[in-house]
C-alpha cells in the first residue's frame, strides 16, 4: 500500500502488510524508502532486501521504479565486488 507522494519527491511512504493473520488488527507505521535507504539494500536479493524491510516484493518493486531505480542491482554488486576480490588494483565503477 502506498501513501500519496508528489511526483518530484525523493521519497515513498510505503505501509508494510501485516505478515501473519494476528497482526492483521494492529496498525503499522508507514516506511520512509528513499533512494539512499534502498543503497543499504543492493547487496541483497531483492527478495531478502524485501524482507529485511518488511515489505512484499512487489511493493518493493514498484517503489523502486517510482524513485527511478529501473531493476534492483544486486547482479551488478556482486558482480563489482568480485571483481574487486580478483584485482584489488583494478577501479571499479562503484570506488
């Protein structure tokens, strides 16, 4: 569930779903996901990333597509970074 947020904003309040049926009654505080939040996330799967925020995949999805974030980069982390483990010298695009 999204809250409405303007167009040029930054951030998305999203409300995480209760994950089982006896939290179903009790009110969740929204999550405040902007871009710097999501970066926390990108070594991640995007399905433990959702997890870890306590929002479904598809929530996490289409918050990221509204903040720009087109798909999650957790390939292209774990891609960079091993390449970092294999030539410590070389740059990457992430140093």
């Amino acid at each position: 569930h999204f809250e409405p947020a303007t167009t040029m904003s930054e951030e998305i309040r999203v409300v995480p779903r209760p994950r089982d049926d006896n939290q179903k009654d009790r009110q969740r505080d929204a999550i405040v996901l902007t871009k710097t939040v999501l970066t926390d996330y990108f070594h991640l799967p995007l399905s433990d990333a959702a997890k870890e925020l306590g929002v479904s995949m598809t929530t996490l999805k289409q918050t990221c597509r509204k903040l720009g974030i087109i798909t999650w980069p957790y390939r292209k982390v774990r891609k960079e970074h091993k390449k970092h483990l294999l030539f410590p010298n070389r740059r990457t695009s992430f140093d």
